[in-house]
C-alpha cells in the first residue's frame, strides 16, 4: 500500500517535530517551502536605539543587523522558537512570548502603560521607541495596531521572504503520482501560493482529494473550500497545534486527517 503524502509548505527545520509526527503516521513527508528567505540591505548607518525589541519570526532574529549591540534590552516575541532564537543570539531578558503577532499586540496593550514598555531613563526627553525587527511581508499590521494604542514603535525590515516560481521537480512529480495528499500550511500567502501552483499544474483533481491542514482559521479562509477535499483548523495557532492536528492524520493508506483534538 502507498504511504500518504504529506507536504510541508515550510522548511522541515522550522516546523520542530511536524515531521517526525507525521512518519510515525505512515506518511511519506516532503518540503516544499513557498518562500525563499533573503537578507534585506540595511544602510551602513542603521542604528537600533530602543527600549525593547520585537521579533516576530526566527528569520527576523537569524539576519538580526550587527548594529544590534545590546543584548540586554526587554525583547517581546512571536514563539516558543523565536524566543529560543532570542536566546540564543545573546539576549537574555525575554519578557513575553506569545503564539501569534495579533496575541502578542494583544498582551502589550493589556500588560503595559504604552510610556513604560522596557526601560525608561530618568530625564524628561522622549523615551525612543520599541523596535520590530521584521520581514518585508507580514501576516498582521503590528505596528500599526500598537500605534493606535498609543505605543511609540517604529520597524525596520531585514529579510525579505520571496514565494517561489514554482514547484521543485520531485514535489510536482510526487504530486502527479498520488491520488491526494496532506498538505500543511503556517500562512496565508504560502497556502494561496501552494493552492495557485496546483491549479496552474492541471492538479485540481488532486487537490480535490486532497487535505489542507492549516494553523489558524486566517489561512484557511486563503483557500478555496471548494478546491479541497478537506480544509481543517489547528485548535491553536501554534507549534503544539500543528503537532496535535498532524497527530491526528489518519494511518497508512489515507491523505486526509481525523477530526482535530478538541
């Protein structure tokens, strides 16, 4: 009997156990990241001069700019990965980790006067802002949120996440070979960009066979229902989530999952 096909839309080294998870399912698990991560030029005067910093994906902390001195400063993040990311580039204060942007946006303003966010000197200039070291493309308007709520926070781009041309030649041969699949998806622009290669490959068919395991209702509403078999939603958006829902793929022999944990 064939093993299911389970694609990850994201390099297997940023989805922690996902893939181990999903071979002791049975299935036969294959990268196909949509995007390829590139450094962004950062002028040679670029300095970061904050009272705290804030990561929202492991890319933004493997290209932090080296004029990012002081290791000490409160950093806030997006992940239990991004914080270990954190740490282990030198910083040691890591004072909240949440499981997504619009979470961590959440707990600032819940948590925090905006005029006391990190460290504030004792004189009566402006504290400068918080700092987000971020992605060219990003899933929510951090910035913009926290500004509304009266945060003084300004960002700075240092990787660019560029979606791919196309499928890698093993993944679209794969694809062609097998009745259905799983395929896993952490954001929207990949899983739209995944579903737009399928169709533009005449593997609609497939597709309709096929399952999408998705990590917040966000990126599944970028599919279209009615080009999946099966579209489900991790009950969390987060690591433990996704690990729950490939848990939850049926055995050797089926592409589409059992129903989620609760």
């Amino acid at each position: 009997m064939t093993r299911p096909l389970a694609i990850l839309t994201r390099p297997a080294e940023s989805c922690g156990d996902v893939p181990d998870v999903l071979r002791a399912r049975g299935a036969q698990v294959l990268e196909a990241p949509m995007t390829r991560v590139n450094p962004a030029h950062i002028p040679e005067n670029f300095r970061v001069r904050g009272r705290g910093i804030i990561f929202t994906s492991v890319q933004a902390v493997r290209f932090l700019p080296a004029c990012v001195s002081d290791r000490d400063c409160p950093v806030f993040v997006v992940g239990e990965q991004t914080a270990r990311a954190a740490r282990a580039a030198g910083f040691s204060d890591i004072v909240l980790v949440a499981p997504t942007g619009q979470a961590l946006a959440a707990a600032l303003v819940t948590r925090y006067d905006p005029d006391r966010v990190g460290q504030v000197g004792q004189t009566s200039r402006a504290a400068p802002p918080l700092i987000h070291l971020r992605g060219r493309d990003v899933a929510f308007p951090l910035e913009d949120h926290l500004t509304r709520q009266g945060f003084d926070i300004a960002s700075a781009v240092v990787y660019s996440a560029d979606l791919v041309d196309d499928f890698e030649p093993q993944t679209l041969s794969s694809m062609m070979r097998v009745e259905g699949f799983s395929a896993l998806f952490w954001s929207a622009r990949a899983a739209d960009h995944f579903q737009s290669l399928t169709q533009r490959h005449g593997l609609t068919r497939v597709m309709g066979r096929s399952a999408a395991l998705c990590l917040s209702a966000r990126v599944a509403e970028s599919l279209s229902a009615d080009l999946w078999e099966q579209i489900t939603v991790s009950a969390r958006p987060d690591r433990a989530g996704m690990r729950a829902l490939a848990a939850s793929m049926m055995p050797l022999g089926s592409c589409a999952p059992r129903d989620p944990p609760a």
